[in-house]
C-alpha cells in the first residue's frame, strides 16, 4: 500500500530560498512569481509600525524596482533584536531578488549602494572571559 504524499518543495516550484544574517538574526527569504506581496514573519510589509525599520527592509526593492512588482517574497525572521532582524530581513531580501533576476547590473547596484545589502557583517560578540565582568574589562584595584 503506497500513499503519495505531497511535500513542501512542491508547493514552491520555481522559487528560490536565500538567508541573511545580522549579529543572532537570522532570516530566510523565498522568492516566488506573483503580485508583487511582501510578508515578514506573515506580517505584511506595510503592516510594520516602525516606519525607520519598514524602510530598511524597502530598500532592496526599490532598487529592483523592475523586478520586485512580479514577484511575492516570504521571510521568516528569528533572533536578535529589531534592528538586528530588519537588516537580516533586508540582506536576504536584497540577495533573493539578484538570485531571481540573475541580473549582474542589479547585483552591482545595490554592492555601490550598500555592500552589506548583498555580503554579511563578520562581526560578532566577543564571549566574556574568567577574569572580569565583560570580554574586555577587569575588575578595578582599590588600591594605589
């Protein structure tokens, strides 16, 4: 006895599924033809109350204003902060849409806007050490 089961790639057929990372944010964007709808966390874009943050994650598509009309893109964000999951959400919206477009003009545009639009921030937190309150510091001497 076989049943078929239908599974999640199915229902994403043609799409493409990229990442961005920010500090502990982590979002994933899919990318699929349609009207042009955007959705965070299943929120839509417009939705957002912070106006500064809704236009951190507009910026890419404005920059693929030939392209973002045509196409619905998804991201998923989890970890960090608001900010920190603004500019993950931006970095894999922006590589989503040079991913779809596979347009080298697109992707050089938006690297001499931005280049953290496209590549990721290497920095991360220091872990504290043994002798002190944080990475860095030290425990004051209360003498001399």
């Amino acid at each position: 006895m076989t049943t078929s089961k239908k599974t999640k790639s199915s229902k994403k057929k043609g799409g493409i599924v990229t990442r961005g990372k920010r500090k502990e944010c982590l979002a994933r964007a899919s990318i699929v033809k349609g009207k042009g709808v955007v959705r965070v966390n299943s929120l839509l874009l417009d939705a957002i109350p912070n106006r500064y943050v809704r236009e951190l994650i507009r910026e890419p598509l404005t920059l693929a204003a030939d392209v973002a009309p045509n196409v619905d893109i998804s991201v998923t964000v989890v970890g960090g902060g608001q900010m920190g999951q603004a500019q993950a959400a931006r970095m894999a919206i922006a590589r989503a849409l040079v991913d779809f477009s596979e347009s080298a003009d697109l992707k050089a545009k938006m690297i001499e806007r931005d280049r953290f639009l496209l590549a990721e921030d290497f920095r991360r937190v220091e872990p504290k050490k043994y002798l002190g309150p944080k990475a860095r510091a030290r425990f004051q001497k209360s003498y001399r």
